[in-house]
C-alpha cells in the first residue's frame, strides 16, 4: 500500500504492510508509537478521514484503533477522539527489530526495548480498586475522634489504637497470638526487616537462613546489616526445613513461597519451630499476602505455633496499597525492648494514616475490601488457567489457588526467549530466574512469575491476551 498522510489531528506517515489490511495498519500504528514517531496524547484523525486518505473500509481503520485501545496502546474516549495513550512505550531509540532478529536472538541495546503497556510483573494490587470513598470516610471519621495529644510523636510502637485494632484482626483472621503491647508498626516490610536486622547483628547472629527462590532487596537489606544469607534446598513440599543448624535465625514465607507458590508442609512447620525452641533461634515469618487464598481457607501463620520464637511480619501493600507503607511486626516479648530501641522514638509511620487503618480495620470496612478483592483476583487466576488451556497447553500453572500471581512452567531453555519476546510486545514480565538466590544448591527451572494483580479490571483481558501470544 502507498505511503499516505492524514490531514486531520496529525500528518500520520503510516507504511501499513501485512497479511490483511486491517493487520498492517494496526501494525502500522503500533510500531509508529513504539518508536516514538506518535508521542503519549498525540490526537489521531477520525476514522473517516484515516480511512478517507488510505483509500480503505472506515470500519476497517474503527477496528484497528479498537484493537489498539484493547491493548492500551490508545485511548478512545467520547468527545476527544481517539489519542496515544499517555503509558504508550513510546521510544526515541528506533524500531524494534526485525521477526528474524527475535527469533535468532540477537542482543539489542536495553534503551531500544519499549515501555511496557501490560505490567504483569509480581508484588503490586490492583490500584485502580483501592477504597478511596471508603477510605476518605475512615480518615475522616478517625480525625474527628483522635485525641490532640495522638498528633505528637507519641509511642515508637505506634499509635495504640491501630495495635489494638491489629491484634483482634491477626487473632481472628490469621491465628496469630498477640496483644497490643508487642506489635510495633513499621513503614513497610523492609522497613521491619532491617530493624530486625540490626537487632539480630546485635545478638551476634552471622547468618540468616533464606529460601532459594525470594526476592533479592530482602537478602540486600540483610547483607547491609552485616548478615550473610544462606540459602536453604527447595522441593515439591516447600523449603527444606531439616537443613537449619545452630542458632541464628531463617527468613520464610511459609502461607505461600515468593515465588514458587506453595505452602510450607505441615510437617516441616513443625521442624522449624522445634528447631527454634531447640537452639534459641528465631523465625521472621513474612506473611505478605496471606488474605488470599482461594482453593480453602487461608492456612494459618506459622506464628500461632510458637509465638515466643516467631516474628510475625504483615502488610497493607498486598490488601490495600503499598504507597501507604503500613506494616506491623508480633514480636515475641523477649524481643520487644531490643526492637524499640533499634527503631528509635523518631523514625515513627504518619500518625493520621495509622488512625486511619485503625478505623478502617474496625469499622468492618476492611473486611469487606478483602473480600471483594479475593474474589476478583480469583476470578483472574481462574481465566488466566482456562486460557493456558485452551491457547498454551504446553504451559503449565503450579503452586496453590493463592495470592497475586501465578507460576508458569516452561519447556526447557524457553525463558530467556520468552521474556524477550514479551519486552517487544510491551509486556512487563519476569522469568522465575530472576527470584533465584545465587548459591542455592537447586537445579534452575525454566518459567514465568505472572503477576495478575496489577493490571486494573478493563486492562486485564488486553494484557491476558498479550501474554498468550508470547508463550511457547
């Protein structure tokens, strides 16, 4: 097809090439935003004129654009006209290359891959659903109530109504034993774990059991505290427990392994807290997603069993947001002095959001957030498994019905490639590679950790189905 221009909105030099014409033009359009030739909010001309200037069906240019908004490379909206999106990958850098270079894999420079439109990359909610009506009824209502003296720097713990709001929410919904004078608050999970860095350094501890597959800013965070990690063998039941010696102390995510997905086995629960009691170690019981189970109930904290050798670390980032840097710590009474004092009375989490939590919590508000929330992520995981079915059945899902993402096994030697390819279809994606400790003593395993909680709900078939078409 000839090279054309549109004189309306923006002169559109388009080289629509393809199998069929509806194809090539939305390849046409894709790769002049991926290049950057159409910036983020750049107005394109209707239709009509479109298809007027390329001499082609107007339903054939209103498909094309649909199937560019379905995908979020544009948006369509009534009375503006359809535009570049503002998240479009946009990219200065020139073309992505050719169908030949991917499928040879040939090495390009990082700044040419594009901005992704889909982020299926693990560890973040869905952020268009938090509870902003609910929320602004909560900050109001705890404002109101709030005592003057709660606006000063007040206990390094935190405020006493959010530790008492905590404890009977544990207690009830996570089988964890404590009461308002041992939970401390604290501005994120890595906030709490370099605290008890520090504290365990103090204690003379050298070296932290970890889990094969995590996340490395955690391991990072207790190298800078002067710690070394060790990591612990993997398999089929979870982290081997049994291959803990000495005193010290191990770093577990027992309700659902990042990433692997799996619970820790009851039997091995069982040997880690004997293992504690026996050599007066302690167990950081990172419970970062716990409220989302879909198969049955949630398997209880670890913590319940031993509370005196287990400290309990939960989260808002998974429930609600991570930008509001709430997280809470059940600490065992021997440790709550130590903990405090490495926290300092300054380094506190904002007074009104903490009052706020508190009322949210309380008011049966949060519960109910919960509960719609599992049951839309549910409902992801579950047409996520129906589509490998149907379009990947060489790719497998594993781990339990649980939490924000899902684990999907590869043929061999696949993963590289497959998350290549997923760059260049603007689809932020990580390999499992990506989670593996560099010393652990287990044999790589070729996958994808798919995040199905951080697309909104309109985004979530467009990004689906991107996924699909990457896959083996």
């Amino acid at each position: 097809m000839a090279e054309s221009w549109a004189t309306l909105g923006v002169d559109l030099h388009l080289e629509p090439a393809g199998p069929g014409v509806r194809r090539g033009l939305t390849d046409a359009l894709r790769e002049a935003v991926r290049t950057g030739r159409l910036v983020p909010g750049t107005r394109l001309p209707s239709s009509r004129t479109l298809a007027a200037d390329l001499g082609i069906a107007r339903n054939t240019v209103a498909d094309a654009y649909g199937d560019l908004v379905a995908e979020g490379w544009l948006t369509a909206r009534q009375g503006s006209g359809t535009r570049v999106a503002m998240g479009a990958p946009a990219s200065p850098f020139g073309p992505s290359p050719s169908a030949d270079a991917r499928q040879t894999g040939a090495v390009r420079h990082p700044r040419e891959i594009p901005r992704p439109v889909h982020d299926l990359v693990p560890g973040t909610p869905d952020l268009a659903s938090f509870p902003r009506t609910q929320w602004l009824k909560a900050a109001r209502r705890a404002l109101a109530a709030a005592p003057h003296h709660a606006l000063g720097y007040g206990d390094p713990r935190g405020r006493p109504e959010l530790r008492t709001a905590l404890a009977g929410h544990l207690a009830r919904v996570r089988g964890v034993r404590t009461d308002p004078d041992h939970l401390l608050v604290c501005a994120g999970f890595s906030h709490g774990l370099r605290i008890l860095g520090t504290v365990l350094r103090a204690r003379g501890v050298t070296t932290v059991a970890v889990e094969s597959y995590g996340l490395d800013v955690h391991w990072d965070l207790l190298a800078r505290a002067g710690l070394r990690t060790r990591p612990l063998p993997f398999d089929e039941l979870g982290t081997v427990t049994g291959e803990l010696s000495g005193p010290g102390a191990v770093l577990l995510t027992p309700a659902h392994q990042f990433p692997m997905g799996v619970p820790l086995h009851p039997d091995r629960r069982a040997a880690v807290t004997d293992w504690a009691r026996r050599t007066g170690g302690l167990i950081l019981e990172d419970d970062y997603d716990g409220e989302f189970r879909y198969d049955r109930q949630p398997v209880g904290a670890l913590q319940g069993l031993d509370p005196d050798r287990v400290v309990y670390l939960g989260t808002a980032s998974k429930s609600l947001a991570p930008g509001l840097r709430l997280a809470w710590m059940a600490l065992p009474p021997s440790l709550m002095a130590e903990v405090t004092a490495a926290k300092g009375p300054s380094d506190t989490c904002g007074v009104l959001d903490q009052l706020t939590l508190a009322e949210f919590i309380t008011s049966g508000a949060y519960d109910r957030h919960v509960r719609a929330a599992r049951l839309r992520y549910r409902r992801r995981r579950d047409t996520l498994v129906e589509a490998l079915a149907t379009r990947a059945p060489d790719v497998r899902p594993t781990g339990i019905a649980a939490g924000l993402h899902a684990v999907l096994r590869l043929p061999p030697g696949t993963e590289a490639a497959v998350v290549q390819a997923a760059a260049w279809q603007g689809l932020a994606l990580h390999g499992l590679s990506r989670f593996r400790h560099e010393q652990a003593a287990v044999a790589p395993l070729d996958a994808l950790v798919v995040g199905y909680g951080t697309p909104p709900d309109h985004a979530w078939a467009a990004a689906l189905d991107a996924l699909c078409r990457v896959l083996p």
